[in-house]
C-alpha cells in the first residue's frame, strides 16, 4: 500500500511549536514585540498568512536567529506546496534542455 504523503509544515507551526511554546510567549506578546498588529502574527500561526521579508527580519531581530531561516522556512514550504500542486504535469510540460556533445 503506497504511504500518504505528509502535507508541508508552515513556517507558523514551526513559530508556535519551537518558539513560542517554549518559551511561554503568547501571540499578543510576540506581536508587540515586532511592533506588529497581532493579526499577522495569528494569520501566521493559523497558517493563513506567508512569512514577508519585513516579518522575517523582525523575527530574525526578535529572536536573535537568521532572517534567512524564517524566508527559507517559508519558501521550503511555497516549493513543496506548489510541487504537489503541480505533480506530474511539471514533467510533462517542461521540456529538458539538453546540452550537445
């Protein structure tokens, strides 16, 4: 029986699980913090909202870790998503360069 395909883990997940449970921060708190509206950083959570390069930078700062990680969370994600989106119709659409020699 083929196994099922996990789903990507948002970077909010990653923000709630590693960071702020953790270290006992609640959203409100996190969002005063980056002087953000809490509504980001709960769309962020809720997995309904990206990770900008502004938020990334203020968690980068906040946190005291890379702004690369929080993009590179994001986009490991955006890839996965748009991969299993697209399927096998990348491979059947895009044509392979093929180097002479």
């Amino acid at each position: 029986m083929p196994r099922k395909k996990l789903a990507p883990v948002h970077p909010g997940e990653i923000l709630v699980e590693e960071f702020l449970k953790p270290l006992a921060l609640t959203e409100y708190r996190l969002a005063k913090g980056l002087r953000v509206p809490a509504r980001r950083i709960n769309e962020i959570v809720h997995g309904k909202r990206a990770i900008t390069a502004d938020t990334a930078l203020r968690l980068g700062c906040f946190f005291r870790n890379s702004p690369r990680f929080w993009l590179n969370l994001q986009t490991g994600f955006d890839l996965e998503n748009e991969a299993d989106r697209l399927g096998a119709k990348l491979t059947r659409d895009v044509e392979i360069l093929r180097r002479a020699g």
